[in-house]
C-alpha cells in the first residue's frame, strides 16, 4: 500500500519559477524522504527530514515536516528545464524501517 | 563509489514463463530492497532484507514471486509464472543500515509480459 500520497500529480511551470509539491502521509515516520525520477538517471534521492526536524535546506531545495498534520512539502526555487521529472515522497518508519513511496507529481519546467 | 548493479536491464516473456532479475548492492549495505513500479505509479515495495534476512514481504505475491539474498550480499528476485500484470520496472535499491538512511537505486528491469 502507497504511505505517502503527493498533490498536484502534475505541475507545469516556466523556467525560473518556484515549484511547491506537497505530501501526507498516514502513519507516524522516523523521517521523509524526497526522491526524484526522470528517464536517464532513474531514482535519486534528494533530500531527508527527520521527523523532529522542521525545515531543511539543500541548494535549491526547501522540505518542510509538520508530524502534527502528516504532511510535508518540497519547494524546488528557480527551476530549470533539468527539474523536469517526477518527484516522490518516501516516508520511513516502524521497526523495520519499511520505506514506502507515493503516487508522486509529474513536474514540468518550460524553457 | 559504485552504484547498485541491476540486469537484466530489459526482458520480454510470454505469460505463464519465469523470469529471474539479479541485484548487487553497493558494498556494505545492509539493507536491499526490491520495489516494482507499474507505468505512471510510484514504486510499490515488495520485499526487504536486512543482511541476508527478511524483515518485511507483506506485498510480495508468494504465490508466484520469490526473493533471495545470498550470504548478505547479492540478490534475486524470480517470478513464476509470469502474468500479463507482472509488466513493470523492477528496482532494487540498497542503504547503508535501513535505520533512518538513503536508498540508492539501481536502472530497474523492465519487464513486459505478452
């Protein structure tokens, strides 16, 4: 069963824009994870937030955390036609540190 | 560092035929994962080991899918016999411990069924 589940499922922005993907999950994590997918590179793994963390930064990348609502965003700044992928929340959790993944956002970034 | 090999990288099969898909970890991993991923979906996961024991296969269809680790390390995962709704990518991903850590993907297998 899908964890996470990911809203829009597709975005369509201009170069240089923001992008805000978002994701909620049900049952309580040890951390989120966001991956990325496009057809040269496969899945590559972005960014971890743990879950008494709140926010965390990496170069363009922004993950926020709220445990109280279940839910977590990804704002990619100043995107660039190579931010054209899908994206994943991965939700890590239990005793066995099962990782489970989301339907993900197909986003799109215009030239 | 090298990254988690995966092969075959594609395989077309008939309905009711076996497939096997083989996985090398990156070296010193602990934790493997097979996940597989329908056209348009996100990976479903479908068995994990810790070192050469399973700790989790609740969605792995025993009755037609089956995984090994050996000694820890490498691992296959096989299908027999195949159906039509088999057709997806088959990844394996790799983590230092599972406990709180990235996974590191391999290309996947893609596989269609006819």
């Amino acid at each position: 069963s899908q964890q996470g589940e990911e809203d829009p499922q597709a975005l369509s922005i201009q170069e240089g824009e923001n992008a805000t993907m978002n994701c909620s999950y049900k049952t309580s994590i040890n951390n989120l994870q966001w991956y990325r997918q496009n057809s040269g590179r496969g899945l590559v793994h972005l960014i971890l937030i743990r879950s008494n963390e709140r926010e965390k930064h990496s170069g363009r990348l922004r993950v926020t955390l709220d445990t109280s609502k279940k839910s977590s965003s990804l704002l990619i700044t100043a995107s660039r036609a190579a931010d054209t992928a899908s994206y994943f929340c991965a939700t890590g959790g239990g005793s066995n540190y099962k990782l489970t993944f989301g339907k993900g956002t197909l986003l799109t970034v215009n030239p | 560092e090298a990254g988690v090999a995966q092969s075959p990288r594609y395989k077309i099969i008939e309905k009711r035929q076996s497939v096997a898909f083989w996985c090398n970890p990156i070296s010193g991993h602990a934790t493997l994962y097979w996940y597989q991923q329908i056209l348009g979906q996100g990976p479903k996961l479908l068995i994990q080991f810790q070192n050469n024991g399973v700790v989790d296969d609740s969605q792995l269809p025993k009755d037609r899918f089956s995984a090994e680790r050996l000694k820890g390390v490498d691992s296959t995962l096989k299908i027999q016999p195949a159906k039509l709704e088999d057709s997806a990518v088959y990844l394996c991903a790799s983590s230092a411990t599972g406990w709180g850590t990235e996974a590191f993907f391999g290309q996947g297998t893609r596989l269609t069924v006819v």
